[in-house]
C-alpha cells in the first residue's frame, strides 16, 4: 500500500450513518439499481474524506467547501487524468442535491447547501460527419425507377445541397419552392426566413420528382406538403428517420453514425472542408448566433487533421 492510500482519511462513523440512511431511504422510495446506489455511496464517501481532512463533515458542509471540492476534483482531473471532467462532477452534484434535499428534510442540516450551486458546463457534442464518399453512398442508395426511391433521392439531395433542418425538410410547402429561380424560401426556428439557393443537381432531382414521383403518389389528392408518403400524406420526421437507416444500410453504413440531421451536419462540415466562409453558412443554417456555427469549424478541424495523420508522410 502507497503512503498516499495509507494516508487518506476515512469515513467517520456520523458521515457512514449519514449515507447509509440515505442509501436506505433512496432505495425504498425509488427502488434504485445497485450499481446506481452504490455510485451514490463513492460519491457521498469521496466528499466525506475530503471534508475530514479540512475539519468538516457531510452535514457541516457549506456550498463554498462544496464549491471547492468540485473544483479540486476538476482540476485534478486536468493534471493527472483522473476522469474527473465536467460530466462527472455534474453527475457528482446530482448525487450531492438528493443527499442534501434529504438531510434538510430531516432537519438535519439547517439549510440546503447545494441550492445556489451551478452544475458544471457540459462540453457541447460535436456532430457527427460522414465522409464525403459515404454521403455519395447514402444518396445513390435509393432506387429511382421507383416514386418512392425518387422521392427519397430528392430529398436527400436536397438536404445536403441546402443544410435544411430536417422539420424544415418534411415541412417543406409547394408555395416555398421556387424552381425557376433555384431557391427555397424556409422559415426557420422562431418564425425566421431565409432563402436557401438549391443548386443544380438537388433542384434537378427535385424536378425529377415533381414530374414523375409525387404525382404517381398523390394519385390525384391535393397535398400541400412538397414531400408525400404512398398514403397521399406529408412526410414526418419519423418517416424520414426510418428512412435514412434503411438507405444506410443498403450503402453499408455503421447505423451508430447516423443520425436524423446527418446531411445536414455534413452540408456544413464538407463546406467548411471546401473553404466556405463561416458566416455565409451561418445564414444558409438559419442559426441566429455564430457561436453555434462555429461548433461545426472543430468537426472541418478533425477531419483535417486525420486525413493530414493518414496521408502525409510525417504525419
């Protein structure tokens, strides 16, 4: 045993009674898996220990020790990759407000110190990006001999040509659609327009389909929507979710890569890749701050730096 391990202090018998009260308690309200109560105990019994060696214990703890304790493990975490990263002490936090909501129930404490604590800021997902000859896969999957392979390869052009959202996609009205002019006129989130030009392979399937597939769909019916099912309805998000999977697989590609807002996602990674400017593609995405465009500059960074690992010669 390491001088460090023989050093650390334990749990005192008030901090143990404290938790095991809890754990009990928890476990017969909520009926909590054992791995889950047994996270709760590690969390309740590291910041017990720590606490001793700073003269405290659970129930005199303040929210600035609590503070303090967050911040230590962060930055330990930092140093010798502990794993203590803004996801663990945000889980840790949760922990902490049960355990505190039910101390100060029981009166055991005289006030909640975990109220006016902040929960750590989670580091904001990157989206993911197939590569550009996956996304050529994905489109070239459905069959276009059918109204339903057309439709599907329309609507997969079009989503990677114009970066729609796909709500905006399935939502997407006959009167938005401007096909001598090459545009479409889309109202974002909060009621925000924007015009989105198409391009001309998207607004040539598009016409492809208008001519050929949604007629043979509608049988007839007038529908509003620009992209319809065979029961002469407009598509759903669910719909086209199921939609994608299926084309993914007859492309071969790993399903835990796909998403619903996939060919949105690569629309603005592969610009990006190509040199696009970033507030243009600020306005074809329809986000309101840049902030949020910029996330997708980290996803153009990493595809660059594997394919400068992978090709070039001191990479």
């Amino acid at each position: 045993m390491s001088n460090s391990q023989r050093a650390r202090p334990s749990v005192n018998e008030f901090d143990r009674a404290a938790i095991d009260a809890f754990i009990e308690r928890i476990w017969s309200e909520s009926g909590l898996a054992d791995n889950t109560l047994s996270s709760y105990r590690q969390d309740l019994e590291g910041l017990s220990r720590w606490l001793a060696g700073r003269g405290r214990s659970l129930d005199r703890a303040t929210r600035e020790s609590l503070n303090a304790y967050l911040a230590a493990r962060f930055s330990a975490g930092g140093r010798r990759g502990a794993g203590y990263s803004a996801r663990s002490n945000a889980r840790l936090l949760s922990t902490l407000r049960h355990f505190y909501r039910q101390r100060a129930a029981l009166g055991a404490v005289a006030e909640d110190p975990t109220l006016l604590l902040d929960a750590p800021k989670l580091p904001r997902p990157l989206p993911k990006a197939l590569s550009e000859r996956e996304v050529e896969a994905l489109i070239r999957a459905p069959d276009v001999e059918t109204p339903l392979g057309l439709r599907d390869r329309a609507m997969f052009e079009l989503i990677y040509a114009t970066g729609l959202r796909v709500s905006e996609l399935v939502g997407l009205r006959a009167s938005q659609v401007n096909l001598r002019q090459g545009v479409l006129r889309v109202t974002g989130k909060g009621g925000k327009e924007r015009l989105v030009p198409l391009g001309e392979e998207a607004q040539d399937w598009l016409e492809r389909f208008y001519a050929q597939a949604r007629p043979a769909l509608l049988r007839g019916a007038a529908v509003d929507a620009v992209f319809v099912t065979a029961r002469r309805a407009g598509m759903t998000r669910q719909m086209f979710w199921t939609m994608v999977k299926h084309h993914a697989r007859t492309a071969g590609i790993d399903g835990k890569r796909i998403s619903p807002h996939v060919l949105r996602h690569c629309f603005a990674t592969h610009l990006l890749n190509h040199g696009a400017d970033l507030r243009a593609l600020q306005m074809l995405l329809g986000h309101s701050s840049l902030s949020t465009t910029q996330i997708y500059t980290f996803v153009a960074r990493e595809g660059l730096k594997r394919l400068h690992e992978k090709h070039h010669p001191r990479g």
